[in-house]
C-alpha cells in the first residue's frame, strides 16, 4: 500500500514563508525601478523646460558670437608665441642681466613680468638701451610696465648707476589648442 507524501509541517511552514518573503521582495523592487523612472522621466522634463527658458533669454545672435570669437582668437594671435622670452633674451647684447619678478598661468595664457638691468651704463650705452625698449614695445605680446633709473652724484657730477626696466611678456600657453570657429 502507497501512503500519501510525508512532509514536515515546519519546513512547509518555511517554504511558504521563503515565498512570501520573494514574492514581497518582487513588488518591492518593481515600485522601486517605477518611482526611479518617474523621476528621471520629471528630471529629463524639467532639463528641457529650463533649457526653453535659457534659450528663449539668450540675447546672443549667431553674429555676435561670431564676432566674440574673431575677437578672442584676434587677442590670441596678439600674444607672443611660447619661448618669447628666451627669444628676447638673446636678442639682448652683454651687459645685460635678467631676473624673474612674476610669473602666472591665466586664461590659457602664462603672463611674464621680468626685469632686465643695466648697471652702470655709460652714455656710449644709451643708443642700445632706447634700441631694446624700442624692440619689445614692438615685441608681440610684450611691454614695458616700467622704467626706472637710479642715479648719484650731485646736479654738477649725476651719474646714471642702475636701469631696471620691467617688462610684461603675455604668451601662449604650449599646447593650447586654437579656437573654434
């Protein structure tokens, strides 16, 4: 004689507990990936509402952009090219020395301020010395900030001991990439 299938009560009692638990994890995760979905199909609404919003407030035509941008790449070509100071310094005669007051990285540029020194010229000197200035006011991407001069002596015997003259070099950044037109 067959009996019927033998079960133990507390191990059924644990399978329907374990699938009561699954099925309750199952509802609990499809509300999670809704609610998830509806927030990123409010967020993807609100992005666009707001992009509608800055697009209908750009004051901006395609010209003025335009313009922008042949303005900003006009003040690039108006720097001085990376290694204009080393180009600078040898273009210098002897008697000239040179030491470092600032430099800083900015806006894709690197902005030099150095200060080139003339000790003790002699009047001999002075067509040189107007020479180089004339050179870097005409040097891309370079100027004179300042010129100073130190003397001694009384108002019968001055002498000129010392030419600082503090110069701006505003040069490209290596490796910057040009603008898009």
């Amino acid at each position: 004689m067959i009996r019927g299938v033998s079960y133990s009560r507390p191990k059924a009692i644990c399978l329907a507990g374990s699938l009561a638990i699954a099925v309750a994890l199952g509802f609990a995760l499809h509300h999670l990936e809704t609610v998830e979905s509806e927030g990123l199909l409010h967020a993807q609404q609100k992005r666009s509402a707001l992009e509608e919003q800055i697009s209908a407030r750009s004051h901006c035509a395609d010209a003025d952009l335009k313009a922008l941008r042949a303005e900003v790449a006009g003040l690039r070509e108006r720097m001085a090219k990376p290694g204009a100071w080393e180009r600078l310094m040898l273009q210098l005669g002897r008697g000239w020395g040179a030491r470092a007051a600032r430099t800083e990285e900015r806006a894709g540029c690197i902005v030099q301020d150095v200060v080139l020194e003339r000790r003790s010229p002699s009047t001999s000197d002075w067509p040189e010395i107007v020479s180089v200035a004339a050179d870097i006011e005409k040097m891309q991407g370079a100027r004179i900030s300042s010129f100073e001069m130190r003397t001694s002596g009384d108002k019968q015997r001055r002498t000129v001991d010392l030419i600082n003259i503090l110069v701006s070099i505003r040069a490209q950044r290596p490796g910057m990439e040009p603008i898009q037109q």
